[in-house]
C-alpha cells in the first residue's frame, strides 16, 4: 500500500509540474507578444497573431492635418508636396 501511495504522490507532482510548465509556455509565447505590441502602441491581431503599427493617414494622402478631403481636391496639383 505504501508503494501505491508514493506512486500517486509522483503521478501529481508530475501533473503538477506539467501544468506550471503549460502556464508559463502560454504567457511567453502566446500572450506576451500581445502586450508587447499593445505597449508599443501598434495594433494586434488575434486572428493572425500580427503586430501592425498604424499608419498616420495624412502620410499616404499629403494633405495638411485637418484639412477636408473637398478642400484638399479642390487645390491645383502643382500646389500639392
């Protein structure tokens, strides 16, 4: 009976340790990356497990901050940087 005792107390241990181990294998390669990326201000995607950074959208377009898409038409080509 004994032999059977210290079996299971191993047995749990084991489960134990195997579950400690589990744990910090999600967080480091599941769910810190998230609050990395999040730290850093860009966005994450779950689905595809991706860190984008934002982009400022006048960067693309050339329009001054806080001018209107008709107001910025509306300017010759030559004007536009």
């Amino acid at each position: 009976m004994n032999n059977f005792v210290q079996r299971v107390m191993i047995a749990f241990a084991g489960v134990f340790a195997l579950s400690v181990v589990a744990i910090f294998v999600y967080f480091f390669w599941w769910q810190r990356p998230e609050q990395r990326c999040e730290a850093l201000g860009n966005w994450w995607d779950p689905n595809g497990r991706v860190c984008a950074k934002p982009i400022f959208l006048p960067n693309i377009t050339h329009r001054p901050i806080g001018a209107k898409r008709g107001a910025a038409s509306v300017q010759p080509a030559d004007a536009r940087p």
